[in-house]
C-alpha cells in the first residue's frame, strides 16, 4: 500500500519538486566544492608541468654541457694526434734538413765547377797574320824569296792547324765528358729537391688542417650554438653508425656462438644445466665474452680507445706488457676456437649416424670434404679477432648514447609537460561542464530567481525618491 501510495502521480511530482528544491538550495556550496576540487587538480597538473619543464630545462643544459665537453675532448685529441703527425714529419724529414742542405751545396759547388770547366774559351787570334803582313811589304823584284816565304808560312799553317783541329777535339771531348758528369748531379738535385717540396707539401697541408681544428675548437670553448649543432649532428650519426656495427658484431658474434656450441658439449658435458640453460652454451657464450674483452684490453693497450683512463695512463712499458698478454690470451681462445670448428664435423657425423641406427637404418658412411672443415677453422681463428675491433665502434656508441639518450629524455619529458598541462585543462573545463550540469535541472528555480531579481530591480528603480532627502544630500 505504501509502495502504491509512493508512486502516485502526486507525490512523484512533489518528490521531485523536492528533490529540485534541495539542489537549488544547494547550489552555491555544490558550485564552490566541484570548482575547488576541478582547481585542485588543475593546480597540480599545472605545477606538475612546471616541474617536468623545468627538470627538461635542466636536462637540456647538462646535455649541453655534456655535448660540448665530449666535442672539447674529441678535439683535444684529434689536434694531439695532428701535432703528433706534424712532429713524426718534422722528426724524419726536416731533421734531416742540414744533411740536405749540405749535400745541396755540394752538389751546386759540383755542378758550378764542372760548368766552369767545361766552359768553350774563344780561340786565340792567329799569330801568322802578323808575319803574313810582314812578308807581304818586303820589297822583291823577282818575288822568288817572297814565294819559298809564303810557302814556308803555308806549310806552317797547315801543321798549326792540323794541331789547333786535334786540341779542339780533345777540348770538346773533355767538356762533353765533364757535361755527362754533371747528369747525376741534377738528377739528384732533383730528387733531393722534391723530397724537400714533399715534405713541406706535407707540412702545409698539416697546418692547413690543424687551423680548420684550431677554429672548430676555440668554436667548442666558446660553447657557441654552431658548435653546439655540428657535435650533436656527429653524434646523431656516430650514433647510428657505431649501432649499425655494433649489430653486424652481434651478428658475428651469434655466428661464434653457433660454431662452438656443440662441441663445447663434449668438454664440460651435454647433460648439465645452470639453471635452464645447458653449461655447454653458457661456457660458450663465456668464451666469447672473454675474446671481447681482451679484445677491449688490447685497443685500450695500444691506445686507440680511452674506455680506462688507467689502462692509458700506465707507463708505456707496462702497458706494452698489458698489449702482448691480451693479444697472448686472444690467440689461445682463438686456437682453441679452431679445434671446437674442427670438432664440430666430426661430432655432427658421429650424431647423424647415430640417428640413422637407431632409426634401423643401415649406416651410409658420408664423403667428408676438407673445405668446409678448412672453412670452418679458418671461421673459427678469424671471428675472435675480427670481435677484438668491436671496441672501436663501442666507444663511439657509449660516448654519442650519452647525448642521443639526453635529447630523447628531455623530448619525452617535454611530452609529458604538454599531456601534464593539457590534463589540467581538460580537468578545469569539466569542473565547468560540471557546474552547467548542475544547474541544468534546477533551471526552473533558476529562471524564478532571475525574474524575481529582475522584478525587484524594476521597482527599485520607480519608487521616487523624495525632495527632503535629495536638499538634504545637497546641503551635506
């Protein structure tokens, strides 16, 4: 009965009159609640967003300084080795610079005498003309003391220049003897001249190229922004190429893996297990860690990478000793690397004719060819050597994921600033959604309201106001 006497039409409607009622009455204290707790997570989102842009800020001037104390560093170092050839260059080449200037000088005082000498003097006027003019005033009636004269002279010419003919010749042969001599001599010359223009080529094009790092440096110390783009283009793309052969490694390196794995298992047994892997692989993938790692000892030794300071900082004898004892112990593994390849077909042999018996059938004996097993250790001598390079690109790797990481950091922290702010928005307009909502059931009180408001206003504004009160304002 009561059931029935509730859902009356009549007190349905006076329930939901009510109900209105309350929220109307309510109002201002359901508006002023949804707005502060909208607010509140607005506020937080907002300080939220500040915070993750001023840690993205952060981030972003350390890998500033991150950036250009690796380009100061790789500079440092490129301009040390350019230095270093500069002096190699000075050392054998200019050193010997007063040896070649002294054979120069030697040469040309060679070369000056022999030309002196082979010099062609003027022949010296003939001394017959002078008796020929002599001869000729005498005077003969007869002419027959002229003519044995003459004669005589003729005969004497022709024995002086028979004689002045064989002294040219001899002359000419000695000059062209002393010419022939001086041919080493300019030949020489030449080549000593040109391995001087070498060197000096050498040296120009070296000052060329330490100038253009000269400048890149003092634009690194001075941390401006060109500076700044170049290095953080290199490093993108050290980045990316260090990756490339850091897989192409990984991929030699699973090669390895797959070539020792097997015969590993009849050294320290196939049917033992660390855990759910069998001992023959992780033994494997131990020996391959280990060529890796002399491998990194080795580079670091010869100082072609600088992973440890230590190891680049030891006395050079000691890390020679560092260099031939991890070349030592690399060569070993890569023996013994040989001898599983070599292992590995006949154990493949051996399990395939194990197969085929216990299969029944009857066992086919396999032509082995020495190639692939040739292959295999020359496969299993080269890899271990080949994963000793792997330090170079890793140092690249490490050195540019450190800028590649924090501009990624800092990209992802600026995401989550923006989703942070715009989350504050969204919540903030639906506290405001929220507030329209709540008004919008109660809008027929709310249109009541407005009407008695606006009614009330309108009175106001016709009651006259009267005569005593505005003197009385006046006289005030």
């Amino acid at each position: 009965m009561s059931v029935e006497f509730l859902a009356s039409p009549p007190v349905l409607i006076l329930t939901v009159i009510t109900i209105l009622l309350l929220l109307y009455l309510a109002r201002k204290p359901a508006h002023r609640g949804i707005t502060a707790f909208f607010k509140v997570i607005s506020s937080a989102m907002r300080l939220s967003a500040r915070s993750v842009l001023q840690a993205e800020k952060n981030l972003q001037q350390r890998n500033r300084e991150v950036l250009l104390a690796e380009g100061m560093l790789q500079s440092e170092r490129e301009l040390e080795r350019e230095f270093q050839r500069v002096e190699s260059i000075v050392n054998r080449d200019l050193q010997s610079y007063p040896g070649f200037h002294r054979q120069l000088s030697e040469l040309l005082e060679r070369i000056d005498n022999d030309y002196r000498t082979s010099a062609e003097l003027p022949p010296s006027p003939p001394e017959w003309l002078n008796a020929v003019e002599a001869v000729a005033g005498i005077p003969d009636p007869s002419g027959k003391g002229v003519a044995a004269i003459l004669g005589e002279i003729n005969n004497s010419l022709d024995r002086h220049h028979k004689n002045a003919m064989e002294e040219y010749r001899k002359a000419s042969g000695v000059r062209h003897s002393l010419l022939k001599r001086m041919q080493p001599a300019w030949r020489q010359l030449t080549k000593t001249l040109e391995k001087v223009n070498r060197s000096i080529t050498s040296l120009k094009d070296r000052a060329t190229l330490i100038d253009g790092r000269m400048q890149q440096y003092e634009q690194v110390l001075g941390q401006t922004d060109t500076a700044e783009q170049r290095l953080a283009s290199s490093a993108m793309t050290q980045f990316l190429i260090a990756g490339l052969v850091m897989l192409i490694a990984i991929a030699g390196a699973i090669i390895n893996f797959n070539l020792i794995a097997l015969p590993m298992s009849e050294m320290v047994g196939g049917s033992s297990y660390i855990g759910n892997f069998k001992t023959s692989d992780v033994a494997a993938l131990v020996i391959i860690l280990v060529e890796s790692s002399m491998g990194l000892f080795l580079m670091e030794s010869l100082r072609i990478t600088r992973l440890f300071p230590l190891i680049s900082t030891m006395e050079d004898r000691m890390r020679v000793r560092m260099a031939w004892i991890a070349f030592g112990i690399l060569s070993i593994l890569a023996a013994v690397e040989s001898a599983l390849a070599f292992m590995r077909d006949r154990i493949a042999a051996d399990m395939e004719a194990l197969r085929q018996s216990l299969a029944g059938a009857d066992a086919i004996v396999a032509q082995h060819s020495l190639i692939p097993t040739v292959g295999q250790m020359v496969l299993g001598f080269i890899l271990p050597f080949a994963l000793a390079f792997v330090a170079i690109p890793l140092e690249s790797f490490v050195h540019s994921s450190r800028t590649v990481f924090g501009r990624l950091a800092a990209w992802l922290l600026r995401i989550i600033a923006w989703v942070l702010r715009l989350t504050g928005n969204i919540a903030r307009r639906i506290g405001q959604l929220l507030v329209a909502c709540y008004d919008l059931p109660v809008f027929p009180f709310l249109w009541l309201e407005e009407r008695i408001l606006a009614a009330r206003q309108q009175t106001a504004e016709d009651i006259p106001v009267p005569a005593t009160k505005k003197t009385k304002g006046k006289t005030s």
